[in-house]
C-alpha cells in the first residue's frame, strides 16, 4: 500500500511557522490505511477597510491543496479537489512592499521605451514603421488582406517568442528575454493598431447602427468591461519593465475564477505587455472588445480585424494551458479543474465555489487604476485617432 500527498503553497504567501500547524487533522482510511487529507487553516484579522486597495493578500484565503490523489491497492486512483488554492492570488498589491526606488527605474524605462519607440519606429523622417506599413499593404491593395496579414505578423512574433520563452531565458536571461520580447513585439503592436484606426471605415459597410438607441451604450460598456478581464500578470508593472526579475505566475483568484483566459476578452493594446499575456490575454475580454468594436463600425475591415485577432487568441488559450501545464504540473492541473475558459462556467457546474467576499479581490488598487486608464482612454478616442492620421500610416 502507498500513498502520495501533495502540499501546493500560494508563492506569494510567506513561509508557516512550525505552531501554525497546530490544528492539523489527519484522517485514516482503514480499508487502505492510507492517509486521505491534511489540512491547515489560517484565520487572519480582519483588515481595516481602509486598507483593502494597499494591502491584499492571499492570506484571507485557505492555503493548502491538502490532498492529491491517494492510491488504493487495487491501482485505481481517486482525486479530491478541496477549496484550497493551488495558484496565487491575483491583483495583489501590498503598499508596504514597494520600494520608491524600483518605481523610479519603471518611470526612467518607461520613459526611454517611449523616446526609442518614438524615434525608431514612429517617427516617419527617422524611424521603419511607415516603411513596414508600406512594404505589408505592397501585398495587396484590400485594406482587410493587409490588416490580416498585420495581425499573422504580430501574432507569430508575439507567440513565436513567448512559446520560446524558457528556452531564451536560460539562454541570456529573464529580464534580457522580456527586453527583446517587448522590444519586437511593441513596435508590431503599434503597427497594427494604427492601420486598424486609419482604416477602419475603408471596408465595405455590412451595416449601420451606429444611430441606433442604445447601440452607443452597449458598445461603450461593452469595451469597459473587457478590460476588466486583462490578464493579472499585466498588473505586476515591475516584472513587465524587467526591474524586478519576470515570473510565469499561476493565477486562481479574482477574475480567474470566472474564466482561466481573460485576456482572450481585452484586445490587442496590452498584449506585448507580459509573455504570459500571450495567450491568456486574448479570449475573454478580447472577444468582447471586438464583438463591441465590430457592431459598432459595421464594415469589413473590422470584421477583418476581429477575426484575426479572435483567432490569435483562441490559439493563445491552448498555447497559454501547455506552457503553463508544463511549467506547473500537478499545481496547474488542480487550477485547471476548478476553472474554465467559458466564463462562468465552472461557477456554473459546481467545480468553483466562489468565497462569500469574492468581490474583495476586485476592490484592489489595480482594478481602481484600470478604471481611470480605460475612462482615460475613452475620452483620449479622438487624440488617438488624430495623431494615428498624422503618420499616413
């Protein structure tokens, strides 16, 4: 007889004590005489509701995975999924871990990513974007080939490195790997989207509701929304620039426990972002930018885009389950059981139960930053649009 268990932590939850394990329970089966659970429970003061945007950690959940599989005499195998968490908890953001000095690196690299992007790519009289634009729409003179073709560009870049990702990090690094990853991917990025503003209305119109009651409220909220689905990996801001070392996290709270991809929801503009984002990005939230974006402007140039980025996403989700099932393991799998790709449906099935303060893992700094970028962002529409025009792209 045999048995294996399996004690899966939260990385973001600091190392237990010997005297926290005291209210360990360990129940014999006496048919197997294998032991079947181990469990350990935390029970945090409440925090002051001041502080729910600072400080959110995964200590409000249970922590353990207490038990995997137990294996019988007969060979057979039986998995018992608990409400423990296998994955970290998402959105985290504690004020008293940050160091003025690592966000003074982010602003002094973002800003010379902004100059260099501006002066290598951007600027037509010094930069290669307006001559990439020009060699890609060579190829054809449909405004809806050349955005398909631009978005089968980004995405082989975009995937084509994050799928190498291991490989290229053992090899110069993680933060030199995140360098020439966001390096490549921006300016594509960038790339597309401008052509995608410049011609979005050049296509054939399929139909016109834009004057329709309610269709502008639809839309609006619709883009609102999906950005609420952007991947957690987005959020850590100091591995996305490299000043702290870049990780592949394994999520399980917040929104992941609505669909294991949100991104898929949230569009293309935040996908060079995070290698992780790949894939995860583009499901949930893209989907719905696109259905929002599509209804909206009714033509063929928008359905273009929509199809291929869609697709790019749907791939992203296989591309983002094996890179993270081989990096995980049996941690993953336990993730992946208590989740789903369609929202809400392992709500729905009974294999994710959510906590009774579930909204708490949105009432976080994070989703409050998001919120004023994406209404930022809306009222920022026809600056975006206009300076998308002044480069002819």
């Amino acid at each position: 007889m045999s048995s294996s268990s399996c004690l899966l932590l939260s990385s973001s939850v600091p190392r237990i004590k010997k005297e926290a394990f005291a209210n360990i329970r360990t129940k014999r089966d006496a048919s197997t005489s294998a032991s079947v659970s181990i469990s350990c429970k935390l029970k945090p003061a409440p925090p002051c509701p001041l502080t729910l945007f600072f400080n959110s950690n995964p200590a409000k959940q249970k922590i353990v995975l207490v038990r995997s599989r137990t294996e019988t005499g007969s060979g057979t195998d039986s998995d018992t999924d608990l409400a423990t968490l296998a994955g970290e908890d998402s959105a985290a953001f504690d004020l008293k871990n940050q160091k003025l000095t690592s966000w003074v690196y982010f602003s002094v690299i973002l800003g010379v990513v902004l100059f260099l992007l501006q002066l290598l790519w951007i600027d037509n009289s010094t930069g290669y974007g307006k001559a990439f634009i020009d060699s890609v729409s060579s190829l054809s003179d449909s405004h809806e080939v050349v955005m398909l073709v631009l978005i089968l560009i980004f995405a082989t870049v975009h995937s084509g490195l994050a799928s190498l990702r291991d490989m290229g990090e053992k090899v110069i690094g993680a933060r030199a790997y995140r360098v020439l990853f966001a390096g490549v991917s921006l300016p594509l990025a960038v790339s597309t989207i401008v052509y995608f503003i410049n011609h979005r209305y050049d296509g054939m119109q399929l139909w016109q509701l834009q004057g329709a009651p309610g269709v502008h409220q639809i839309v609006w909220l619709s883009s609102f929304v999906s950005f609420f689905f952007l991947y957690p990996s987005t959020f850590n801001l100091l591995e996305v620039a490299a000043v702290d070392e870049p990780k592949m996290h394994l999520w399980e709270t917040g929104v992941m426990r609505i669909t294991r991809h949100p991104q898929t929801e949230a569009g293309i503009k935040l996908d060079w972002l995070d290698t992780d984002t790949l894939a995860l990005y583009l499901m949930v939230g893209q989907v719905i930018w696109c259905l929002a974006h599509t209804l909206w402007i009714g033509n063929s140039v928008a359905a273009a885009a929509s199809l291929g980025l869609i697709g790019h996403h749907l791939f992203g989700v296989w591309n983002g389950d094996k890179r993270l099932a081989t990096r995980y393991g049996e941690a993953f799998e336990a993730v992946k059981r208590r989740t789903s790709v369609i929202p809400f449906a392992a709500i729905i099935t009974g294999r994710q139960i959510l906590p009774k303060d579930y909204y708490k893992e949105f009432i976080r700094l994070p989703y409050l930053t998001i919120t004023a970028l994406t209404l930022g962002a809306y009222i920022a529409h026809p600056l975006m649009q206009s300076a998308s025009f002044l480069l002819h792209w």
